[in-house]
C-alpha cells in the first residue's frame, strides 16, 4: 500500500541511510552519489534520527566524528568512508545507468577521515555542526561518558576559539567550504559565523567556556551583516546584497534577536524575495550567484543553478518550522502542504526540486536529485513534530 503520511516516508528514508558496521551505526547522506558518511548532512538530521528513537546512531556517529578531528588543526572531517566518496559520487553522476553494486562497496570499517573536498578545501562548518549535535549527546551521556568526551570535544571547540580569536573577531573561510560549496563564498560567509555562534552558545551553556565568548561574536556578526534597508541578515562578505534564506532562519530559530527585533525580521523575511520567489520557500539565496562565483565542476554537470536555482527540501521543512515558531501557522502549514505532496508523489525524500517542471526532483543528463535524503528527511521530522502533525498529517 501507498503510504499517505510524509511522516512514514521520512522516517523511512532516514531508516534506509542507516549503515550498520562491526563499528556501530551511522547515518548516510544518501543511497547513491552521496552514499558516504558526509559530516554536515548527518548533524542538520541527526534531531530527526533521535525522534525516531535512534540515539545509538547519533552517539556512534559524532563520537566516530569527534576522535576523527585532525590532530594538529582540530578540524572535524567531512567525511567518513571506507572507500571514496569522489569515486561514489562519480560512478553515480556519469556512469548511474549501470549497475555499480560491485563497483560501490557498502561503508564496512575501518573507517578514514576525509577533510579536504574537490576543491581541496575543508568544511568550515563541521565544527560548529557537530558541536551543535553533540550537546544533545552529552546531556543524556553517562558521567562516565561525559568524563571520555570532555578531551575530544574541547579540541573540537579550540578550533572554533582559535578561528574566532576567542570570539574576538569572525573568521574568513577558503572557496567551497560550507553547505553552499558549488559557490565560492571566499571570505566571511554569515552562515558559517551564526553557526559557531550557536556553538560556542551551547558549550558555554554547558560551563566549558565563557558566554561572553559567543556574545561578543553574534554583536560584531550582527553590527556587521544586517541590512537596515532590506531589514535582513547579508550572505557575507563575498556580496553586498546577497540574502541567504537559511542564516537568516537560523537567527530566528535559536532566538538570537531580542523579541521585538526577531519579530521585524521575520516579517521582513517572509515578504522578501528569497521568500516569495517560488511557490514555497526553499531556494538557498536571492540574488542568483554570478557566474565567476559558480564551481566549474559544478557547471560540468549540468548544476549550474545548484545553489540559486533548485529549491532545498531540507530548506523548505525548516522555512515551515521558523513560520510555526515565529507565529504563522498558516504558513507554515501551507509549506507542509506542498511539501507532503511532493513526496508522496515520488514516495521518497528527494534532495533538490526544479521548479521548472512543477518541483519535480531535479534531473538531467548526468545528474538525478540525490533520494531518499538524509538532510532532508531528519528535517522534515523535526518540523512534523513541531507542529504537532506526527500521527496524523
């Protein structure tokens, strides 16, 4: 039978990217090109995973993750393979008409750490994503557990005080280093900033460092990239009006703004553009990125509009739940709404959608939206909970 609810179709995808090895479980972005064990796309589901009552691969994952930082930088890998996640990727892209079981292991351990991209630049945000994640993990760990993990995490954390100078200043990533990686983004990208902000807010809350660590940061982050005139948060550096959906939801999300300030935002933000482009909200940024700025490897696939073009279904199930804890219901259910019938029309949870042929997921010539979708998935759940629709959607 068909199922009708989005909610067992999300739990299932994120259910079918569990990996189970002689090393414990871990989460997988995805069943084909990202069939590796990518950083950021299991910490933005790992909330989904625990809602599903699977803790143990959450704790697995970021302990793996968190003894995996680079011994000299701290740096949290991006990934985590047995194999390549270049050559999955590959074999999937160019050569996905095949049968590639044989030519695709399944992750098995021993696992190795991958910290540098095609690019050969690291993710800027691992950091600051696994340490968001794994507070979760130590407040329901064992005194004993917590006693184990206080090293690894506080070398994890030294990466993020060195960056920011002990919260002194922001930081400048390299090109293609954070979720927006088919974009350069050189410079200071607002994204990766509120994110360490979070970070460094959750580890002072649990007395590891002090909070006017991460207070100093989000006053010069917020002095620096709000926009009076458009009333919203700019991408960073790398472009004077920018506006990145997912930074600015971030912000309200985590409560960063006094109330009166979260308020304005919100309604600026759900009248802006990188709102009100598409039918729902879901595409990362508003202006599109110039065409310098794009990854020609990217653009070799057919992606050109990867990060400016294709609407985000992980970005779609957080736009609805800042709508519901920001007040509007209304449209948050609507985004829901939409957001239900695209999955139940493909019975899975897709990756990208072009809004060229109605949000169907994104396909060309060498290229298929990644399914079922980790990222997504785990966000979906976390919005369905919010909004209380679990049982019955």
């Amino acid at each position: 039978m068909e199922p009708t609810s989005l909610f067992e179709i999300a739990s299932r995808s994120l259910k079918e990217n569990i990996v189970e090895t002689t090393s414990g479980p871990f989460l997988r972005a995805g069943a084909h090109q990202f069939g590796s064990l990518w950083t950021r796309d299991f910490c933005w589901a790992s909330r989904g995973l625990e809602l599903c009552g699977r803790d143990d691969v959450v704790d697995n994952h970021l302990e793996t993750l968190l003894r995996s930082a680079h011994p000299q930088s701290g740096l949290i890998p991006r990934i985590l393979e047995s194999g390549s996640s270049a050559q999955r990727v590959v074999l999937h892209t160019a050569l996905r008409a095949l049968p590639l079981n044989w030519l695709c292991p399944k992750i098995a351990s021993p696992l190795k750490p991958e910290y540098f991209g095609e690019h050969k630049t690291p993710s800027y945000d691992s950091n600051s994503l696994v340490l968001i994640a794994a507070a979760r993990t130590y407040d329901r760990a064992s005194q004993q557990k917590k006693e184990q993990l206080k090293e690894p995490l506080q070398k994890t954390l030294q990466f993020l005080l060195d960056q920011t100078d002990q919260g002194q200043q922001w930081f400048e990533q390299p090109a293609f280093s954070d979720w927006q990686d088919s974009a350069s983004r050189l410079g200071v990208s607002f994204y990766s900033q509120v994110l360490a902000v979070q970070a460094l807010r959750l580890w002072s809350d649990r007395s590891f460092i002090s909070d006017q660590i991460w207070k100093n940061l989000w006053e010069i982050l917020r002095k620096s990239f709000y926009h009076p005139q458009k009333g919203l948060f700019l991408s960073g550096s790398f472009s004077l009006e920018q506006i990145s959906l997912e930074a600015n939801l971030l912000v309200l999300d985590w409560s960063l703004l006094p109330e009166a300030e979260s308020k304005d935002l919100w309604k600026n933000l759900r009248g802006s553009r990188v709102w009100i482009q598409e039918e729902i909200p879901g595409i990362p940024v508003e202006p599109p990125y110039k065409e310098w700025q794009v990854s020609w490897y990217t653009k070799s696939v057919g992606l050109r509009g990867y990060h400016d073009a294709l609407l985000w279904t992980w970005l779609a199930a957080l736009a609805a739940r800042v709508a519901y804890r920001c007040g509007d219901e209304k449209e948050a259910r609507r985004i829901f709404t939409r957001l239900k019938s695209i999955c139940l029309s493909v019975n899975s949870v897709p990756e990208i959608l072009d809004p060229n042929t109605r949000f169907l997921p994104f396909e060309n010539w060498l290229y298929k939206s990644e399914f079922p979708f980790s990222w997504a998935a785990g966000q979906i759940i976390e919005m369905m909970t919010a909004l209380g629709l679990t049982e019955s959607d």
